[in-house]
C-alpha cells in the first residue's frame, strides 16, 4: 500500500468549559460558533472514530485501517481491534469540572 500523510476527520466537543483558542490560535476553519472545549485530532472512540478525508484511503476509518493493517500503523506486533491511541486539543477557558478530570486524590482513588 502506498500510505500518504492521513488528513483525518475530528470530532469537535463543545463544552460549557471551552473557549475559542482552538480555532483562533491554531486557525481551524468550519468549526462551529460557540465554545469549542476540544478537537479530538486522532480517535477511535466509538460513535466518535476518525475518517480519512482525502486521497485513496478516503472514507475509511482509523479502526478499519487499524485492524486491517495494524504493523503499519502501530507497529510490528502490537494486535487490538482498535488504534491505542486518543490524541485531543482541550481549550480549557473555564474551570473543567471534577468528574472529567479529577485531581491527584480522586484519581488514586478510583
């Protein structure tokens, strides 16, 4: 296969904590108006998964690529039904709340 830089699809979350750095700082086109918490910029969560937007691969998503083709894209031997990895841009201009992310204490103890 002759693998491209992938230009990936990403699930905008728009929260009460967002803001509007994402678009004005990192100058993302055609994301919605209102606050913008975060831009999930490589996913495989379900009901959130990555598509390829251009090129021979467009369409496909980041799982199906994964699990057809999981050497090239994570690497020799490592198998799972889905890409390991969450990558996020989180523009926290509020406070985000404790129960997306806890502090040390609540963390160690759950």
């Amino acid at each position: 296969m002759n693998w491209y830089p992938l230009r990936l699809s990403t699930p905008v979350k728009q929260h009460v904590f967002g803001g509007r750095a994402i678009p004005e700082r990192l100058g993302r086109a055609g994301l919605p108006d209102g606050p913008v918490a975060e831009t999930w910029e490589v996913s495989d969560v379900e009901g959130n998964g990555a598509r390829v937007l251009d090129g021979a691969l467009a369409g496909r998503t980041l799982r199906e690529l994964t699990q057809e083709h999981p050497d090239e894209l994570v690497g020799p031997g490592r198998r799972g039904p889905r890409f390991p990895l969450l990558t996020k841009f989180i523009d926290a201009h509020h406070p985000l709340p404790v129960h997306l992310h806890p502090d040390d204490t609540a963390a160690r103890e759950h």
